[in-house]
C-alpha cells in the first residue's frame, strides 16, 4: 500500500516531469483521502491506510516546491467519500461527480494554489 500510494506517485512525477513542463496547464495531481489527514483523524486505526495517504501528500507538496520554478502545480485531492468498490455503496458521492468536481478545481487552480491539499468542495482541507 505505502509503494503504491507514495512511491508510484514520485516515480510517475520523476517519469513525466518533463511532458508536464510542456503541458497547457502544468498539472500534477495525486488522489489521498481524509484518512490521510493528521487534523482530521479523530477516529483512529486504518494505519497503513493513513500513513500511505499522509506520506503521499508529503511527497505532493515537496514536489510543489521543487517544481515551482518549472511553472508546475502539483497538489493532493480529498476525493470525498465515492462509490466505488473500495468506497462501497454507502459512498455519498457516484464517480462521475466526485471527478466532475475535481476537474473543476484542476481548471481554477494556479500555481499559488500549489502544495494544497483540495478538499472535492473547493475548500481547502487540513493537513
Ligand atoms: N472510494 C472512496 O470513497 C475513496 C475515498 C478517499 C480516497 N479514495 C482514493 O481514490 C483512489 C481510487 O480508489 P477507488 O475508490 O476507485 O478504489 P477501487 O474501486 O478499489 O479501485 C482501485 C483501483 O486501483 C487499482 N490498483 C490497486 N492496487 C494496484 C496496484 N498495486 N497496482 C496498480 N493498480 C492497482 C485497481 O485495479 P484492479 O481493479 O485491476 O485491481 C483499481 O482499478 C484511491 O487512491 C483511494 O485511496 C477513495
């Protein structure tokens, strides 16, 4: 879990820096989840989950840095709670519009909005 959430994440980012430097929008955009906020754990357990996803977003926002002079974004989404297989029936939001509202933050985002982590409102959400 943690070399697929985390390392895949850097390497893809090491694999496709140089497209993305090319790209329109200069764009690089890593799916965690609330369980991966250390503010908002206020329930405890799901550790390699968690970890996974805080790791993740640490990767993400040293990536925001180090990127910045090319010009690229780089930032971490709160997906919601989707349904999905992992997310299940219960999820209070279908793929398509848990994606819908992520492209369209992916259109409003510059680069001051690099290294945020981007709750699926529009909000930022805690680290
Ligand atoms: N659903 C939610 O409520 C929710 C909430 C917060 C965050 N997220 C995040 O959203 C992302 C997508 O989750 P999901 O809900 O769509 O989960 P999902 O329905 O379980 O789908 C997971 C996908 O990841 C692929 N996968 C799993 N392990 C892999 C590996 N080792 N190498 C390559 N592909 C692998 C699976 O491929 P196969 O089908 O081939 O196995 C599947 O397509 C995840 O990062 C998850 O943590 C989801």
């Amino acid at each position: 879990m943690f070399r697929v959430n985390t390392m895949a994440a850097l390497r893809m980012a090491e694999a496709f820096v140089a497209h993305v430097a090319r790209s329109g929008k200069k764009l690089m955009a890593s799916i965690s989840s609330g369980m991966g906020s250390i503010a908002d754990n206020g329930s405890g357990g799901y550790y390699a989950y968690r970890t996974s996803k805080s790791a993740l977003q640490m990767v993400m926002k040293s990536l925001s840095i180090d990127l910045a002079p090319r010009g690229i974004i780089a930032v971490v989404m709160n997906p919601g709670w989707v349904k999905t297989d992992m997310g299940g029936a219960g999820g209070n939001l279908s793929t398509d519009e848990s994606v819908r509202r992520m492209r369209g933050i992916f259109d409003r985002l510059t680069l001051e909005d690099s290294g945020k982590f981007w709750h699926h409102s529009g909000k930022e959400f805690p680290w």
